[in-house]
C-alpha cells in the first residue's frame, strides 16, 4: 500500500494517567464479494492482516484482521504506564504483502 503518514490519523494524549491512543487508518479493506458496476468484474480482496501496536518499542497491543473489517478501519484503547515523551508505533501488514506504520508521540 503505496499511502503516506499523512492519510492516516494517529494520536496519543494522557487521559486519567494513561495515554488514550487512536488510529484511522486508510485502507480499502475489500471483502472480494463486491461487483465493479461498469465492468462486471470482482474486485480482489484487499485487507488488512496484521497489526501491531508498540509503546516506546514494547509490543502492546497485535491484531489479526480479515476481509470482514470496515474500509478504513478505526481503533481506540488505553495503555498503561504511558506519559507524555513516550513513542506509539503501529505497523500493519496487508493480504497483498504491503506493509506501512505510523507513529506519533504522547502527549
């Protein structure tokens, strides 16, 4: 997936002595079952596969998605132990072999 950090929305701030983190990604996420209405063709699953969150290099959060998950997927949680400096990464794979990651940083 050929996007840039800019498309996709990340952030962290402190919130009752955690950091809230959220994530909207860009994404088609294609299911395969849709139809191309001028060409009649099915467009090919596009998904994301896997995701993984890091907190200051420490794996936190790791996901495995399938085709059944919305276009542009958003995700929220807490993490423990954050504070305002720390560094969140996520990064993310898709069925297509494109990988991608963002970061940003507590604030």
């Amino acid at each position: 997936m050929a996007t840039k950090q800019n498309e996709h929305k990340i952030l962290a701030r402190m919130k009752e002595g955690m950091a809230e983190v959220k994530l909207l990604l860009q994404h088609p996420m294609e299911t395969g079952n849709r139809t191309d209405p001028r060409t009649g063709v099915k467009v090919p699953r596009h998904f994301i596969r896997d995701l993984v969150c890091e907190h200051n290099g420490d794996a936190v959060f790791s996901t495995q998605w399938s085709w059944g998950m919305a276009r542009n997927p958003y995700l929220s949680f807490r993490i423990r132990d954050a504070k305002p400096g720390d560094r969140v990464l996520f990064r993310w794979s898709d069925n297509r072999g494109d990988a991608n990651a963002v970061e940003t940083i507590v604030q």
